[in-house]
C-alpha cells in the first residue's frame, strides 16, 4: 500500500546495511506481535521508527539489541547473526552498540559516574586517571558533569535519562538504539537530546535507530523514517515524503488525526451485542 | 466409571504438569548456581572479570549484622521454649537435667541453622527477589546484558557469596544464643548449676553435630540466595509481578529449606 514511498531510496545511504532484518516474527503465545519484519539500517543513517502504542515497536527494539529472540527470521548486525553466534561473539558485538533506554535504566545501586565508569572499566583496560577523565567527558555531553557523584535516585527523569544517553555512549559505540528518547521530558531537554542525536550522527557517524511516537522530534532528526501497524511496515521513506505521503495510514499518524484507517476502540465484537450479550 | 477415569486422567496430567514443572525450576537453580560458582571461580582466573567483593560486603552485612537482633531473639526465645517443653516431659521422670543435651544436640544439628533460614527466607530471600525484580522491571537488568556486563556476574555472584561466607557465622552464634536460651531455663527455673549444663552440654555434643549444622546452614544460604535471585529475573509485569516474585521466593525457599533438611537429616542419621 506504500510501495511509492518504498520505491525511493534512502537519502543518506552511504554503506553497506549494518542491521539487517530478515523475516522476522514474534509471537507470545499465539498472539502475534511482529509479523514478517524486513529492515534494513544503513551505516551512519539516523532511521525512526514510528508507530502507535501497541505497535510491536517496542518488541521490535528488543529484538534488535538481542533480547528477545524472534520466532522466525534473522536479525543480523555487523553481519552476524545475533541469535547464532556464541555467547564471547555477543558480548564483542554488545560494545560495539550502545542504547538509551526509555526511563534511562541507570545501575542504581552506583552513583551517576560509576555508571558510565563501569562499562569502561569492565571493557577496556585503562588506568583510573582516564577513566575519569572520559566520564567527566561523557557526562560534559549531556550537561550533568556536576553530578557525578550523586545517586540515580537523587536526579529527576530526565537527568536520568540524560545520564542514560552518557552512559550509552561511554563505550564510543557504532550504532545508538533510542527507546522513545523523547518520552516524559520537558520540551528543552527532549530538544537537547535530539540535537545531540543529530551531532553523533552528523559529526561522529554514529548509526542511530530511534524509536517514537513523538511526530515533532521525528521529523526534526530522521533520515528514514518506517512506520509499523499491527506487526507489520506499513510505509517507509524519507521525512519529506512522510509529510507529503496519501497513505491514509501514515497520515492519519503523522496528523494525530482522531478519526482514520486506525481505530482507536480495539474491540472485535460489536458494541451493542457485547452490551446485551 | 467414565466420570472416573476422567478424573483419574486429569490428576494424573496435573500431576505431570507440575512434576516437570518442578524438575525445570530445579534444574534453572542449578544452572544458576553452577554458572554462578564459575564466575567465582574459573571466571575471575581467565581474566573475564573479578568477583565483586565490594559489592558482597553490603550484602554481608545485611544478612549478619542487621539480621542479628532478629536471629537472637529468635533464637533465644526457641532455645527457652524448647527446654521448657522437654522440662515438661522430663520432669515426670525426674531427668530434667537432660534439658541441657537435648537442647545442645537439638539446636547444633538442627534448630540454630534451620532457624536461621527461615529468619533469612524474609531477611535476604525476599529482599533479593524484591531488588532483582525491580531491576527487571526498570530494565537494569536488560542494561547490564546489553553492556556485556553478565548479570549473574553483577547481581547473583556477591549475593550467593555473601550468603557463603556469612550464613555459617551466623548460624554458629546463632546455635550459641538458642543454647544460651535453654540454659537461661536450666539455671533460672530448674535451679541447675551453670558448669553442670555447660558439662553436660559439651558432653553430649560432638564435632560431627557442630559440622553437619554448619553444611546445612551453608546449603539453606545458597538455596535462599539462588531461589531469591532466580524469582527476580523471572519477574514479568511491574509491581505486581515484584509483589508476587517475593511471596514466591518465601514460599519456595521455606520448602526448599525444608525438604533439602529432610533430606540431609536423614543421610547424615545414616551416614555419619
């Protein structure tokens, strides 16, 4: 139903597909999530990927970082096999991706520096003096460098969140997974992580996969965008032909349009007969 | 007769269903352990990564000094109750001094550990499920894995440790206060001599008793530490599933506690 908008190739391609999605599935006990999933992500590229809340968006991250392993297809970062390759293999590709996560999931029982300390201590062998230096630096990115020594419990949500994307990106990471980077921040600090999102890209090359349902901030940092519906990619293509694009589906979304192709009641039966049944 | 067999058949599968149920959690606490005691021992010598003593230290003190009140007056009031009930017994025929071997034999191969553990099923077990729960609830747990930091590495290893090291201590001076209770008994309401209960205390106990207690309490740790750990990572959903991962861990590890204490009664009984 997109097929113009999937004709048209991707504006910033410049390499080979480092994730690459082949058929994938999900399912939890016969309820299917993700229903034949193909994606590509290109090196250096900034792709979003948008969808309503029972998307399968969130599963489809999951899958992407190695948490949950499809019921079928493949999913192929750096060219391995993620759910093949042994246990050292995994934890080699692990370092080489960082990922915010959407309530930041910062070690609670360490302070904010030691957050970000411990993944480079535990993966590099630099000396103390260096590690404290590049945490420093991290933390600098995000404006939170005064708060290294407090507590995650101390800092407010989006301080976590902001110490989230410094840890993220303490291990100088090749590709950057967002969990709804924008979600539950103010609109200053979602702008500050959105332009920081565009400088790793822009300036570092970092590969960015951005998963929202924020249509301002998608638009402002992607290059690709998909949009899923029901298990499914229902439409890709760039920014500019999301806002032009006559798919009902994806206009409906990107308009927040109440009434369209998506329902907003989920029910199978009809109203009157559950009523009176 | 149909009616019957129906019903014979449907025990018959629940029983099934809740026997493999039973082998599979077995079997995962096993694993956890065994991947658990690499990480403490050939992990750290392969250069993967050192055990996280600093880490341990907390849990140490949470099960041994901020858990003593409650094992001492656990302990205390069991070791009163317990001489008090065979003074009860003894007294018609007039051994009440047995009070003092029964209670020393009784809480050195027995109550000081079992005891314990069942204080540490709320202490320790509960609050680890608790804190690993929460962690997968808040996705920690999934951001250690991704960061190539394994999570029984982090989260299991200084806590099983913890309980290694500390569960033994604990139930040593814990046996020592249950003693300390019967002798209370002893001295204050039977007008006992306070050498002749320690004498006949240290008479009725052997090195054997004193060693068996300690292999039980060494294994109640380890199976309330491992059962605590694995509820948390089986956590789904959010606060309620943490609410349940709790009870869970109680209840399991108090069977657990039990069965493993049928078991090893028995075999030390004919074994040692």
């Amino acid at each position: 139903m997109s097929a113009e908008l999937e004709s048209r190739p991707a504006r910033r391609r410049t390499g080979d597909a480092i994730i690459d999605m082949e058929g994938v599935h999900v399912a939890y006990d016969r309820r299917t999530i993700l229903n034949g999933i193909d994606l590509k992500v290109y090196q250096g590229e900034t792709l979003v990927i948008l969808g309503g809340s029972g998307s399968g968006k969130s599963t489809l991250l999951r899958v992407l970082i190695g948490a949950l392993e499809p019921t079928l297809g493949q999913v192929r970062l750096f060219g391995q096999d993620i759910y093949e390759v042994p246990e050292a293999d995994l934890n080699a590709l692990r370092l080489r991706f960082g990922i915010l996560f959407q309530s930041g999931a910062l070690y609670n029982s360490m302070p904010v520096g030691e957050n970000i300390a411990i993944l480079i201590r535990e993966h590099l062998k630099l000396g103390d003096d260096i590690i404290r230096i590049m945490v420093k630096m991290k933390l600098e990115l995000v404006g939170l460098r005064d708060f290294e020594f407090l507590m995650p419990s101390q800092l407010s949500g989006g301080m976590k969140k902001r110490v989230g994307l410094a840890r993220a990106l303490a291990l100088d990471p090749e590709i950057i997974f967002y969990d709804e980077p924008g979600a539950g921040l103010d609109p200053i600090t979602a702008g500050v992580i959105d332009k920081l999102i565009m400088d790793l890209s822009r300036k570092l090359g970092v590969t960015s996969v951005v998963v929202t349902h924020e249509m301002e901030s998608a638009f402002r940092i992607a290059d690709r965008m998909v949009m899923l519906y029901e298990g499914r990619i229902v439409a890709q293509g760039t920014p500019e032909e999301f806002r032009r694009t006559a798919n009902p589906l994806v206009k409906q979304f990107v308009n927040g349009e109440p009434d369209g192709p998506i329902p907003l009641r989920r029910s199978k039966v009809d109203y009157e007969e559950d009523l009176l049944a | 007769m149909l009616g019957g067999a129906r019903i014979f058949r449907r025990a018959l599968q629940e029983t099934g269903a809740r026997s493999l149920g039973f082998l599979a959690y077995t079997g995962s606490l096993f694993l956890l352990f065994t991947d658990a005691l690499w990480w403490m021992t050939v992990g750290p010598w392969k250069g993967k990564g050192r055990v996280r003593l600093d880490d341990s230290f907390v849990h140490m003190e949470r099960i041994s000094i901020r858990s003593m009140g409650i094992v001492a007056l656990v302990l205390f009031f069991v070791g009163v109750i317990l001489a008090l009930q065979m003074a009860y017994v003894l007294r018609t025929l007039g051994v009440t001094d047995y009070i003092a071997n029964i209670t020393g034999v009784a809480m050195t191969r027995e109550m000081g550990p079992l005891l314990v553990a069942m204080v540490m099923t709320g202490f320790m077990g509960a609050a680890i499920a608790a804190e690993i729960g929460t962690m997968v609830v808040s996705e920690e747990v999934l951001a250690l894995e991704t960061a190539a930091l394994p999570p029984v590495r982090f989260l299991v290893v200084p806590r099983v440790l913890a309980t290694m090291i500390v569960m033994p201590c604990v139930s040593l001076i814990a046996t020592y206060i249950g003693i300390l209770g019967g002798l209370a008994v002893g001295y204050f309401l039977l007008g006992m001599e306070f050498e002749k209960y320690v004498r006949r205390t240290l008479e009725s106990l052997t090195y054997k008793d004193v060693f068996t207690g300690l292999i039980k309490a060494e294994a109640f740790g380890i199976l309330i530490a491992l059962i605590g750990c694995l509820e948390g990572f089986q956590v789904t959903g959010g606060a309620e599933g943490v609410g349940r991962a709790t009870t869970n861990a109680v209840v399991r590890s108090v069977v657990a506690v039990i069965v493993f204490d049928l078991v090893s009664t028995a075999f030390f009984y004919y074994f040692l």
